[in-house]
C-alpha cells in the first residue's frame, strides 16, 4: 500500500486543523480524530493511537447518537485495535 509513516504527519495536521476551526465534537472533527488514532494503532502505537479512538467513540455517541453508521463503525475499528 501506501507510506504511512509518511502519512501520519498530514493526519496529525488535519486533526490539529479541524480541532481549531470546528471545535472537538464536530463530525469532522471526529473524523480526523477517529482517521488519526487508526493510522497511529495501524502502525503500532496504541498508546497513542486508542486514546484517540475512545475519544472518537465518545464523541460520536454524544453527538451522532449509538445507532448512527458512523458511531458502529467507530467501536468496530476499537475493538479491533484493543483486541
């Protein structure tokens, strides 16, 4: 596939980017925290990575709701990295 060493840097930049301009709970907000938390566990770093998945989780339920596509998709990606 791709470099995702080399990938995880724009990640962090668009999370970074996202958090200042829409705030933590916005939907694209999560997404680029849910994106980089998976980059990060997908190469390892799961000190790093499932912080940000819990968080993507918590935030999805809060705003989105538990049955939203997007909230299940989240806890299937964590329960994976945690398993």
């Amino acid at each position: 596939m791709g470099d995702k060493e080399g990938a995880l840097p724009l990640y962090e930049e668009d999370l970074r980017l996202s958090r200042r301009t829409h705030g933590s709970e916005h939907p694209e907000t999560l997404e680029a925290t849910y994106n980089c938390g998976n980059m990060y566990c997908d190469l390892g770093r799961y000190g790093e990575g499932l912080p940000l998945l819990r968080k993507c989780v918590a935030g999805r339920r809060k705003v989105l709701g538990e049955g939203d596509p997007d909230t299940q998709h989240a806890i299937r990606a964590l329960a994976q990295h945690e398993a």
